[in-house]
C-alpha cells in the first residue's frame, strides 16, 4: 500500500515543490524530505483515503521551512531552451507566481499548476473553502495586476 502511494503521488509532490522553491534540485531535496516524514507517520494514519492531503501538507510545510531558513534564489534553473517566446513566457509566469504574498502563492500553485479542486486546496492548506476559493481569486487579481503593469511598461 504505501508502494503504491508514493508511486501514485511521487511525482505530483515534486512538480509542487518544483513550483514552489523554483529550483530542480532543492524541490528533489523536498520530495524526499515529504515522503521520508509521510513514510515515518504513516502507522499513524487512520485513513488512507487522505492520503494525498496529508502529502501535500507536508509538502507545503517542508516549502515554509526551507523559506524560514533560507531567502532562495529564484529560476536558478531553466530549461535549455533559452531564446524561445514559450520560454520567456513561463519565466515571466513563474517570476510573478513567485512574487505574490506566501498565502496567495501557495493557494494558485495548488490549484493551476497542480490541478487540485477547492475542497483538496482547503484541506491542504487547513482553511475553509470560502477562503481557499478567495486566496485563488485574490492570486489571479494580483497577477493580472503584475501583467498590466509589465505591460505599461514595455510600452
């Protein structure tokens, strides 16, 4: 069972530390670090239906973590395709996902970069889904904000 879950989930939990930290090798760093707590907790878990929540949880608390201890440095690692408009664009996306209040950040990356639903993005962050519904629309508002503004001033 627990083979199974984190087959099932692995790569999931990595591409959201991915977004979060913004560098391959410390959201590999993360991944592991989520899955050795889940695996170390896991005779304590009542119910396995939750499983994926409680990934992402530790995997939101792991990112805090390393955002206490350390200011990282973002885009540290692109890939090869440098000159491409496509790739402009996602350092442009990533830039101001990055910039946005920790709060609205995290809510955005659960929802457009990993497909969570409300409901699994207020159980992974512990609000309620009146909030977690608001943090997304607040995190859109401030990107787009960011995008009229960069807009103004290419211009």
């Amino acid at each position: 069972m627990l083979e199974k879950i984190i087959r099932q989930y692995y790569d999931a939990i990595f591409h959201y530390c991915f977004h979060c930290v913004g560098s391959r090798a410390l959201a590999e760093d993360l991944c592991q670090d989520t899955f050795a707590s889940f695996i170390g907790h896991y005779a304590e878990m009542r119910n396995m239906s939750k499983a994926k929540n409680y990934l992402y949880t530790i995997a939101k608390n792991k990112c805090r973590d390393y955002y206490k201890k350390k200011k990282p440095i973002f885009m540290e690692e692109l890939p090869e395709q440098e000159g491409d408009e496509c790739m402009e664009e996602f350092v442009i996306v990533r830039q101001m996902v990055m910039s946005l209040p920790q709060a609205f950040r995290e809510a955005v990356v659960l929802r457009y970069f990993q497909n969570l639903n409300y409901p699994e993005i207020a159980a992974v962050l512990d609000i309620s889904l009146s909030l977690a519904k608001y943090r997304v629309k607040k995190g859109l508002e401030l990107l787009s904000e960011m995008e009229v503004g960069r807009e103004r001033k290419s211009d």
